[in-house]
C-alpha cells in the first residue's frame, strides 16, 4: 500500500469513529501524508512518542505531592518549547507548511492549530484533560483540573492567557470592535481541530485561485468528516465553478441529504436545478 493511499485509509477510518476516539496526531499525520506522499510516516510517529515519553519521565520524576495544574503546564512548555524547541512561525505565518505536520516536526514551526494538536495529544497522554477552544483567527487550548482552568498559547510558547490577553488578542485578529463572547470559550470537537488544521490550507489555495488544489484539501476533509454538510456544499459550489457539472450535482445532492438547514436546502435544490439544465 502506498503512503498516500495508506492515509487516505486512516483517515477514512477516523470518518467512521466517534470523536472521542480520534487521534489527533495520527489524524494530522495522515492529512500530512496525503501532501507529501513519498514521506515515511515512521519517523514522525516515533518523534511524537518521544514527546509523550519525554513528558512522562518528568512527570515520573516530580514530586508526588506537586501535580498542581501549574506544574503540569510547566511540564508541557519544558517539553514541547523547551526540549523539542516548537515555536509559532511569525516570520512566514502564511506558509503551508506551517499547517503540515510533518512538515511542522521537520521545522518545529507551525500555526497555532498544528502546535496546538501536539499540545493536546502530549497532555491526553498523561490523562490530562484537554480541548481546543472555538476561539476565532488564532487556536488556544485550554487545561483543567480540580476545576482550575488556565488557556494556553502554542503559537506563542505555551504562555498562559489572562481574559485581557484575550481580549487583546481578539482585537489583534477580528477588528477593534471585536468583543469576547462566552462562545469563544466553548471547547470544539476533535474533528473541528482536524477541519481547523485542514481549513487553513484551503484558504490558501483559494486565495491563490488554485481551485483543484482547494478540491483536493475538501476531499481529504471528507475523509475523516464525512457528515459534515458545509464540507459537501462547498465542494459542490466549486466544482460548479470548476465546470464540473456532475461531480457538483452528486456533491450537493449528497449535502441535500444530510442537511436540515431549510433555508440552504432551498437554495440548493435551485442550484441543482440549475446546473441539471446545463447538462442537456
């Protein structure tokens, strides 16, 4: 089997599981893979197991009695910042490599959301609770315990996040009129990090007008997601636009089928229409 078609059935794999069971690392590899197909995914994944083995031997060493929320945190900044040397890109944000895995592990540069999965995946290790948040225009997680809770900042060497950093944050990203609301607190599911992740390389290309490169990115977003409606629409609009008339029909009678959104469903059965009297 070859690399690319061994992570296409990874991901097909993931589309089939609950959320709670994902992995994110491996999800993010294989979405990885699919870029960089001659890539051998070995090396990559024994690097993440160091990262977990290198979190658990500090924490074997500890004291018993300091498993505060503090020490955990310090933990994963000495880790992943300190030990394994990630960091946010700020010099070429925009790259895509930045929204590779493996392509982050070569560099041990990122974005927030791919720094963000190693964050997540190093404290799931040790059974420490971890979600990414709905946070908009820059991934933060957040760590609990004992009803503590602090926000962390991968992109920005694990710093904890006070609710004026936030805030500030927010104005940097969304507009100065921009207000913290308590839906950017909510955590986000697994999948919603992997189609976070996935969703910035198909800005990228669809900003370059690299509509087959966009394409290609929904469809391994489909793999691992495949229930998601919006993933078919917007396939299914640019497929319309790529002059595929068939596969936009196929894609948005799919999203007719799973989506219970009156207002869209409308729209579409119009679209389809549509580009069925095209075809004759």
């Amino acid at each position: 089997m070859s690399n690319r078609a061994e992570a296409r059935e990874i991901l097909r794999r993931i589309g089939d599981q609950p959320d709670d069971e994902i992995d994110l690392a491996e999800a993010a590899l294989a979405l990885g893979a699919l870029e960089l197909p001659n890539a051998d995914l070995a090396p990559y994944r024994a690097h993440i197991r160091a990262i977990v083995e290198d979190l658990a031997a500090r924490v074997a060493a500890q004291d018993a009695a300091d498993d505060r929320l503090e020490t955990r945190i310090a933990h994963l900044h000495a880790v992943i910042g300190g030990r394994h040397g990630y960091a946010g890109d700020h010099d070429t944000y925009d790259d895509l490599q930045n929204a590779n895995l493996l392509r982050v592990i070569d560099r041990r540069r990122g974005l927030p959301v791919a720094l963000g999965i190693l964050y997540m995946h190093a404290a799931r290790s040790q059974g420490w609770p971890m979600v990414g948040l709905n946070f908009p225009g820059h991934f933060l997680v957040r760590i609990e315990k004992d009803g503590a809770r602090a926000i962390i900042d991968p992109f920005n060497e694990g710093q904890t996040r006070s609710v004026v950093d936030l805030r500030d944050l927010l104005k940097a990203t969304a507009g100065s009129a921009a207000e913290l609301e308590p839906g950017h607190y909510q955590p986000v599911s697994n999948r919603d990090v992997l189609l976070r992740l996935q969703n910035n390389i198909k800005l990228r290309h669809l900003s370059a007008h690299e509509v087959p490169k966009a394409l290609e990115v929904l469809e391994a977003m489909r793999l691992f997601a495949p229930h998601e409606p919006s993933l078919w629409r917007e396939t299914g609009l640019l497929e319309a636009h790529a002059g595929n008339l068939k596969d936009a029909i196929t894609a948005l009678e799919t999203f007719m089928a799973l989506t219970g959104d009156d207002h869209h469903r409308h729209q579409t059965a119009s679209l389809i229409q549509q580009l069925k009297n095209r075809l004759n």
